[in-house]
C-alpha cells in the first residue's frame, strides 16, 4: 500500500505537485531546487527561450553531470581494488613466510 503524499515544488517560476513518499520528500524537494537551478542557468537572459528546450538542455547538462561523476567514481574503485590487491598479495606472502619459519 502507497502511502505517497502531494507535495508542491517549483521549477522555473511554475508550480507542479508531484506525489512522494514521506521519506522521499526532502530529496524531492532538493531534486526539483537543482533542476530549478540548471534550468535557471540554461536559460540565462534569454526570457524568451521555450522551456521545453530549457528543460531537455537542463536534463542533458545533468545527465553529462552524472555521467562524469560515475566515470568518476569507477575510476576510484579501480584504484582501491587495485590497493586491496595489492595488499591482499602482501599478506599471503607475509603469512607464507610465517608458516614456513
């Protein structure tokens, strides 16, 4: 059973209710300030761009966003996989030479 709620937000000077979770609200409402944001940056001075177009250009410049940070983090657990291997190698041969003396 839902137990979604109506919250209100606002994007781009234009209100929306969208029904959340009750432990999903505040990442909603920080979700819908981000887009704010980037919609507000895409748009810049130009009042008159349509907001479709503002929308999808705010939602390929996230999407590009997310891409780069999970590159990101792939790169990073490479790293330390790599470390733990490496590391892992150091004990076996540590412990090999232990249990021969």
């Amino acid at each position: 059973m839902s137990t979604s709620e109506p919250v209100n937000i606002r994007v781009l000077d234009r209100e929306y209710t969208i029904g959340v979770e009750p432990d999903e609200r505040d990442s909603l409402i920080a979700a819908a300030r981000l887009l704010d944001s980037k919609m507000r940056e895409v748009r810049g001075a130009n009042r008159m761009a349509a907001i479709d177009r503002i929308a999808v250009l705010a939602a390929l410049n996230l999407a590009h966003e997310l891409q780069q940070s999970r590159a990101q983090d792939g790169s990073h657990e490479r790293e330390v996989g790599g470390i733990l291997t490496e590391l892992q190698r150091k004990l076996d041969v540590s412990l090999d030479a232990t249990t021969r003396s």
